[in-house]
C-alpha cells in the first residue's frame, strides 16, 4: 500500500522534496499545503539546484493553505515540511498530533529548548523523526565519512570546510533570511551544514573557539570556527557576503596522513584524491543529489525497512546547540566549551 506523502510549504525546497517524492516508488503526494496559493501558480528556484521541480500540474495531489483542513482531511502517512525556521517547532508538533510521520528542514529550530519541545513531542509519538541535514545523504560527504572511518588513509590531520554564498534575498519571500530572530542568520541557516558535518565526522567538539564580521545593523555576515575535536586541526567558514556574480561554493580539504582529499564544485572534476602514493583519481560516486537520498532513508525508515543510521533527532538538536556556542564565541571572543 502506498504511503500518503504531504508537503507543507512549497517554495524552493518544498519543489524540491516534490521532485524527490515523486521518484519514489510507493510514495504517493496526496496534498500540497502553502498559506500563499499562488506559490502554485509560480516556479520557485534557489542556488541555481536543477533538482528542483519546475512543473506547474500536480496531479491528483490537492492544494491547501491551512495545514490543519489538510490533515484532517488527508491524513497523510508523512508529513514533509519545508517551511521557515521560525514555524517549524508549532507544525511539527501539529504534525505529530496528527498522528503523521515528519521530516522537517534544516535547521531543527532557532534554539536548543525549541529542539527539546520538538524531540519531547515526537517521542510521545511514537513516529519517526528527521530534520533533513543533507549533507549527512550527499554522495561526496559520504565518501569522506566511509574514508574516515574506514582509516584506509590513516588518521585525519586537518580538515577545513567553507559554505559562502550571495545574500540570500531569493524570491519575494527572500528577505525572512535576513532576519535573524527567524532564521538564525548565516550560523544557523548556512554555517550549520558544516557544524553538523563536523559532528557527524568527528563527534561533538569539547570547545568551538569562533571569529565573525558584521554587517552595520548588527547581522552577522561571515563566521569562522576552530572545532576542538581532541585530534585533528577542524575549521569551517560561513559567509553570506558574497557579491551576486560570486554565486555559491562549498568545499572542503582534509588531509589524512597517506591522503587529500578535496571537494571544490567549481573544478571539472569537483571531488578528488590525491594519495601519497599512486596517481591523484576522481571516485565514483552515486549521480543522486543527498535531497534525494535523504528522502529514500526516511522513507524506508518509514516503511519498516532496515537502514544504516545516518541522522537522528537528537544529533541534529546537538548541531543547533554547538552554532549557538560558535555565535556566543564570536560575540565574547572567547573560547566556549560544550
């Protein structure tokens, strides 16, 4: 039997996570829910992502602007909910009440005790839970991680991670980014995809020792964290001050002690290895974006199915409270322990 797939908000991501279900076989969209109908009548893209659904016929799937008629009338298996930051903690516990499965954008909520609210709420449940940290699903940051823990090139020395972007003003909803009460600003919307990295590679870090710029009304601009990990050198930078012609980048470069291994998108072959021994190569690597992949995991976790466990509920809330150290860090200029 199909499961019943319901998405709430349909803007950039919310098109996207539409294009992923709709690859899935038994993953049946029986509604799609926006407070602004006119969201469906409109093509909404972001970072220049050719995953994203473009179409304007959606099928059997009906539309919705109130999330609660949706679920009462639908009562969908999942629950996918792409909406700003700001809403997730009230609709995720909705959806839950509901009796729904969730996955919810990243991040989790603005703040740990919003991200205890939702983890209390989805374990009384009894449903599965995930907050779609992509990173954790996409096929580079996999390699790296199986290579990690695999040690086929001995231990790691140092890792650097770098996510800089243009100023997020996308569509005529763009400018909620910019407000940090709810977003969370560039640490927690942007920089978070390589905190949770960081955790998932190489645990929580014991302190974050943080540095950042500012903008002229107090907005942070640019983040750059030293990760003690109890081992290797761990550093990543966010931005969002990148001029429009820039674009976006994510990289990474960790050197392990027989290796280097480099991510950078913008090189004809983005992710490559160069040994210390033996020629440099390109792996091979899955062609599905971690959108889609994530996607496939919750849905097998879902339907019952065995899966590796790659992300839970709890490590993401981990990921919202060590960028509230590096913000804390950054303003004190000092080192914060966790």
């Amino acid at each position: 039997m199909a499961k019943k797939i319901a998405i709430v908000g349909f803007g950039f991501m919310g098109r996207t996570h539409y294009a992923g279900w709709k690859e899935i076989k038994g993953a049946k969209i029986v509604a799609l829910c926006d407070k602004d109908l006119s969201q469906f009548k409109t093509v909404v893209t972001g970072d220049g992502d050719k995953k994203v659904d473009t179409s304007l016929d959606y099928g059997d799937a009906k539309l919705y602007d109130d999330m609660g008629k949706m679920l009462e009338a639908e009562k969908p298996d999942i629950v996918d909910i792409t909406l700003p930051t700001w809403l997730h903690l009230p609709l995720v516990e909705q959806a839950f009440q509901s009796g729904a499965n969730v996955i919810c954008e990243k991040p989790m909520s603005l703040d740990v005790a919003s991200c205890q609210k939702m983890i209390r709420a989805w374990k009384a449940s009894g449903k599965h839970f995930m907050i779609a940290q992509c990173l954790r699903f996409w096929p580079e940051y996999v390699y790296l991680k199986n290579l990690i823990d695999s040690g086929k090139y001995g231990k790691v020395v140092a890792a650097s991670f770098r996510r800089f972007n243009i100023s997020p003003g996308w569509g005529k909803n763009g400018s909620w980014f910019l407000n940090e009460e709810k977003s969370g600003g560039v640490a927690l919307d942007l920089h978070i995809h390589d905190t949770d990295m960081v955790q998932f590679l190489f645990g929580t870090p014991k302190a974050v020792t943080s540095r950042a710029t500012y903008t002229d009304d107090g907005a942070m601009r640019y983040i750059s964290t030293i990760y003690d990990v109890g081992g290797p050198t761990v550093i990543a930078e966010g931005s969002w001050g990148q001029p429009p012609s820039f674009g976006f980048e994510a990289t990474f470069m960790v050197s392990f002690e027989k290796a280097t291994v480099v991510l950078d998108a913008k090189r004809s072959a983005p992710l490559m290895v160069y040994p210390m021994k033996g020629e440099p190569f390109q792996p091979k690597l899955s062609a599905k974006s971690g959108y889609q992949l994530e996607l496939e995991w919750f849905f097998k976790l879902v339907s019952g199915k065995k899966v590796p466990v790659v992300t839970t509920p709890e490590a993401c809330a981990d990921s919202v409270r060590i960028v509230a150290a590096e913000k804390k860090s950054a303003k004190t200029q000092k080192t914060v322990k966790l």
